[in-house]
C-alpha cells in the first residue's frame, strides 16, 4: 500500500511540475512573414490534419483537429516562433465552428494556407508551404509548395506540388486563372513570391488543373538592382499572342546602365524569345536552330 501511495505521488507531481513549467508566451514582435496575417483575419487550414492546442507550442495539450479547408478566425498577434518542417513561423489563437460548437486555441501558422481561390462551383484552391530542404550544391533555399483543390466541403479532388527558390522574397499572392486558351486545362493556378528590395526577384509559377491531375507548367522572374540593371521574363499563352494555340511564349528583357553617371540613365537591353509548345498534356522547349553560317 505504501509504494502504491509513493508512485501516485510521484505521477501527481510529475504531472504538476509538467503544468507549471511552461514558461511564458512570449509575442512576436514583427510580422513579417509570408502569410502576412493580422489579428482579426480569416484563414484556412492547409496541412491534411492541423493539431489545436492550449499553449503555443508544441507540448501544448492538444484540444482538437483540424482538416484542411476549415475556416479560422485570427484572434492575437504571434506568439513562440518555432521551427516545424525546417522553416520557422509563430502560433496564433485562433476561433473556429466545429459540430456546431465555437471553439479555440492554438495553431501553428506553417498548417494555414498562404492564399485561397474559389471557382464558379464553389470548389476551392489552397495552397501552402509542405517543407523545407536544405541547400546543396544543385540547389538554393528551395521550399516544397502545394497547392491543392478541394470541394465545398473541403473533400480532395487533387493536389500537386512544386519548388520554389526562395531568396529574401517577403509576401506572396495568388490568383486563379481561366485555360488562357491552353486546350485540356480548366484553370491555371499561379502563385507569385514577392521581393520588395532592390536584388531580391520576384518569381510567379503556375500550375494548371487539367480536370483530373495538376500539371507543371512554366515559372517568370524579374528582379532590378538598384536601377542600374535589371531582367524581365513575360509569359504569353495562346488567348494573349493570338497566335498558335499550342504555342506559349516566354520573352526575356535584360537591361544595364551604360552610362552611370550621366544626367539621364541609357540603357542598353538584350531581348530575346524562348518558345514552347503545349501538346494537351505536357508543355516543352521548342529549340530553334540557327541557320548554317549565321552568326
């Protein structure tokens, strides 16, 4: 009787000492992160299942779970910036429905979605961050994106994902487009990285939804370097050139000061036009060979 009593008192204390060691939230200060979500904004749950909890952070008591597609309200700035999947984001409070109940607690912000679109049947595409892999000698900061197409009750229909090469890019934003007359694709789904400081590019990547798969498509980037350089991709699709409807067209700018201390900077510019060719399924380069002799 004596050791049972001694073992209960030791899981009593065990289990309070658990509860009295959380130290104090502290709150992020800046909000400087891809989401951009402030106090009072609606969000979605991106990550398959999303933990809620009592505390922000990872040994919080886990209250409840969430599916992707599930709306939140943002009810307090960050809190305990943490690093989950290689890449670090602070925790909200958050409010949410659940079974006809309004309910909450804590989420991480790296299982919300960095931006939403809704089609004319109200199915809706999320997109997010998955991971992130570390640098090697073949690639930069590289982030998994996923983006995702979901019912209006949040049930899979497909998903697809992609890399970005992130380098200093500050916000995002995304938006839903029609086939731009691609035959075999519904919509195209691009999602821009943005750099707001000279040397920093910003890069769009775009994903097209075919009915059935998301297929890989194309990436532009431009970037400017305190004015005295700068490089430009434009992508054309077949409903914008109004040429050859398998035809995409990518046209590339670079541009660098001639003169730097002249009055009114000149630039000098190199143009030049990459071809693709979209098949129904897949889209590839079109190499053009220059004519014998030419220069």
């Amino acid at each position: 009787m004596k050791r049972f009593y001694l073992l209960f008192s030791m899981l009593v204390s065990f289990a309070t000492y658990g509860q009295q060691d959380k130290p104090a939230a502290y709150e992020v200060s800046e909000q400087y992160n891809l989401w951009n979500i402030q106090k009072g904004d609606t969000a979605y749950v991106f990550a398959d299942v999303a933990y809620v909890r009592d505390y922000p952070d990872t040994y919080g008591v886990l209250l409840d779970s969430l599916t992707h597609g599930t709306m939140l309200i943002i009810t307090s700035n960050g809190y305990n910036e943490r690093t989950i999947r290689g890449y670090e984001a602070p925790w909200h409070e958050v409010q949410y429905e659940k079974n006809g109940h309004i309910k909450n607690g804590f989420i991480w912000l790296g299982l919300l979605a960095l931006g939403r679109h809704v089609d004319a049947k109200d199915n809706q595409f999320i997109h997010g961050l998955l991971r992130y892999e570390k640098p090697s000698e073949y690639s930069g900061n590289t982030y998994i994106c996923e983006v995702k197409y979901l019912t209006p009750d949040n049930k899979l229909i497909g998903k697809g994902h992609y890399p970005v090469y992130r380098n200093g890019q500050t916000y995002t934003e995304s938006k839903l487009l029609p086939n731009m007359g691609l035959e075999g694709i519904q919509f195209i789904h691009r999602v821009g990285f943005h750099g707001e400081a000279c040397g920093i590019p910003t890069t769009h990547y775009y994903l097209g939804w075919n009915g059935q798969n998301f297929v890989d498509m194309l990436s532009k980037s431009s970037v400017s370097d305190a004015g005295v350089s700068y490089y430009e991709e434009k992508i054309l699709f077949p409903s914008e050139h109004n040429l050859d409807h398998t035809l995409i067209i990518k046209d590339i700018v670079e541009g660098e000061v001639i003169d730097y201390e002249a009055e009114d900077l000149q630039y000098s510019e190199i143009r030049r036009r990459e071809k693709y060719l979209w098949d129904g399924k897949h889209i590839s380069q079109i190499l053009e060979m220059a004519p014998i002799g030419a220069e």
